[in-house]
C-alpha cells in the first residue's frame, strides 16, 4: 500500500443528508457502512459501538448534532425554537458513553456554533474541520511518537486507536504507521482486548490490510511478553487525559502499565489535545463506563457463564501519570510537568485559538518514578 494511503480508512463520514458509519462490530469478517439520517440513530450507534474510539465517536457526535439541526429545518422551526431543539439533542449526544471527553468536547463546539447563530450548513462545517484536524492532528503525532521508538522495536498497543478509532490514521496506530514507515518496526504486539476484541478484530484487521507485521497475544501474555524480552515499547490511546496526567483507557491499560513499569520498558500514550481535558483534576473524578454483563458472559448469543452470577464490566480504567513516560500530542512530547503547563494553556483561551507551549523530543527516557 502506498505511504499516502496508511490509515486511509475513513470509519466517519458525511454523505448527502447522512451520517455514513463503517459498522465496527462487523469487522473483521465484512466492512459494512451503515447510513444513519436521524440523531438518536446516530446516540444507538455510539452506544452499541457502531463506531467507537474517542475521537472518532467525538466526530461522529458533531455530526450527530447537524442531523438534529437538519430535523429542526425539516419540521420547519426557526429561531429559538430552532436552536433549543439543537441544543436539546445535543446534550443527549453528548451522554451516549461518559469516558472519552472527545465525546462531549466535539458535540459542545458543533452546538455552540448553533448557539452562535448558525445555521445547519455551518454547524456542518464545523463538524467536517473537527474531522479533518483530527486527521491532521494524527499525522503529527504519528511523527512525534515514531522519532521516540528505537531501530528494530516490537512496539505492543491495547484495544484499537487507529483510523476506525479516529477521523483516520490513528493515535498509537498512527505511531506504528510512522515507525513502519521509517523502517524501524519489526513488530506491532495487538491484545486481543477482551471482552469485546477490539484489538484481535480491528488493530490485527487494520494493520494487516497495510502488510505492518502484526502479532496477535491474549491480553494475559503481554507481561510475559515483556519478560521475555520480546516488547521495546507500548503505546496505547486515550480517552481522557485529566489534569495531573492520569489517563482513562481501555480496561486492562493500566495492568500493562503496571507490566511495563516492572519491566522498564517506556509506556508512551498516544492522544490528540482534545482527549486532554484540564476541567478533571485527576482520574479518580473520572467517570468509568460501565457496560451490560451480557459483554462478558456471552459469545454470539451463547451464555458462557453460569446463570445468575455476578459480574462487573468496567469499559475503562485510569493509569495514574506516575507509570507514563510520555503523552504524545499533535504539539509536541509532554513528559511530567508538561502536562500541567499544557492544562494552563487550555484554560486559558478559546479552544480554536490554543497555541500550546509544547517541549520537542528529548533524548533518553525520563519516567517519573523509579522502578523496583
Ligand atoms: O470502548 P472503545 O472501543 O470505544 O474504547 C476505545 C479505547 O479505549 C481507545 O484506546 C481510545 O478511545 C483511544 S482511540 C484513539
């Protein structure tokens, strides 16, 4: 596959008067594009992980919010009835799933461009440059992640942050496509991610279209993994980066944390400036999905488990910034106190002019804690 062409699938587009999705639960066995023309279609799909990933749930959010306005013009409401509609809908959109701030953050900017005086066209047109500076913003980040990985590395990523994650190219899958392109990738580690697969499925489908070598491990082996000297690196998503650094990703992120830390190999967190949210000050005010047992205790219809136990499902977990060596942005490497600087920054202007204070790479590794 041609270089320009990595990270070419488009899991989120607008199409006409439609919201047109590739249906990830479908994936690997059929790629299937669902076209939804109505925004509590759009809030089921979110839900049932039609599309999934944070931004790219953040993206499809924002174009959530034009169907409703294209609702509005249909029924024939102008003005305040008009825009109270929009501004209703979107604030359900915005709690379709809790974790990933790029959810509410996308919805919030597409509404106030209704709140503003917009019309439908322009709130489409904010959705569209929300979409298409996140693909940028990948690119960026694909570069700044794969200048940190070593010659010859076998790099092990969690869950799928890649272009179905994203507007497209991805985050740590962005960092894999620019460290393949350079030469220096021998080998990209996907758990598997139970319970719902998302790294057998979709990383193992993404990187496999491209011919980036990949190995697929049940998310058990990954610490052997590490033991055995087999992993250089790890690099994940996120979906909320709060203000002291601490990371909300997918549930078993902060067991391979915890993995890399012992084994003293970097943990890097790929994520663009809007996953960092600086209005949570930490992870523990995070709120952790929680979803249906069903996930868990069965496979295709088939029950699994035996009935009436309990059981709990958290979709995410927090990896405290302590066992982070680095969060990879569109705008630089932050390492340690950084991320603070960063936060500051984003408060203090309107999120269109934030022109952040970024560090460049350093050389070496600087973690924040010692290892045992
Ligand atoms: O439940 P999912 O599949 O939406 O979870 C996705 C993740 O945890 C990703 O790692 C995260 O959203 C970053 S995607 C660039």
């Amino acid at each position: 596959m041609a270089r320009d062409q990595k990270g070419s699938v488009r899991p989120v587009t607008f199409a006409g008067d439609a919201l047109v999705l590739i249906d990830q639960r479908r994936l690997p066995g059929r790629l299937v594009r669902l076209r939804i023309d109505d925004h509590n279609a759009a809030v089921a799909a979110i839900r049932d992980m039609v599309v999934r990933g944070a931004p790219a749930i953040g993206i499809a959010g924002g174009y959530a919010v034009v169907l409703a306005a294209q609702a509005a013009d249909r029924a024939g409401l102008v003005g305040h009835e008009w825009r109270k509609h929009v501004a209703d809908a979107a604030a359900g959109i915005a709690r379709a799933r809790p974790t990933a701030v790029n959810l509410a953050w996308a919805v919030g900017k597409v509404a106030a461009a209704a709140a503003a005086g917009g019309g439908t066209e322009a709130l489409r047109a904010e959705a569209a440059a929300i979409l298409a500076a996140d693909v940028s913003a990948n690119r960026a980040i694909g570069r700044e992640g794969s200048a940190l990985l070593p010659e010859e590395c076998a790099v092990l990523t969690h869950c799928n942050a890649g272009a179905l994650a994203t507007g497209g190219f991805g985050t740590a899958l962005g960092v894999v496509r620019a460290a393949h392109d350079a030469g220096k990738l021998r080998m990209v580690f996907a758990t598997e991610t139970r319970p719902l697969q998302q790294g057998m499925r979709l990383t193992a489908w993404e990187l496999r279209r491209e011919g980036i070598p990949v190995t697929v491990i049940a998310d058990s082996a990954a610490a052997w993994l590490m033991r055995c000297g087999e992993v250089q690196a790890v690099v994940v998503g996120a979906d909320r980066i709060a203000r002291n650094g601490d990371v909300a990703n997918k549930i078993g992120t902060y067991a391979l944390a915890i993995a890399a830390c012992r084994h003293r190999i970097p943990f890097y967190v790929a994520a663009p400036v809007s996953t960092l949210d600086p209005a949570t000050r930490s992870g523990t005010d995070i709120i952790i999905e929680e979803r249906s047992a069903g996930e868990l205790t069965e496979f295709k219809g088939r029950r699994l488990a035996p009935l009436g136990v309990s059981v709990v499902n958290p979709a995410f977990d927090i990896t405290p910034a302590e066992l982070i060596t680095a969060i990879i942005t569109e705008s630089g490497v932050l390492r340690g106190p950084d991320v603070g600087r960063i936060m500051e920054s984003l408060e203090s202007g309107p999120a269109a002019e934030r022109t952040l204070d970024c560090p460049g790479n350093e050389a070496g590794e600087s973690r924040r804690m010692g290892h045992a």
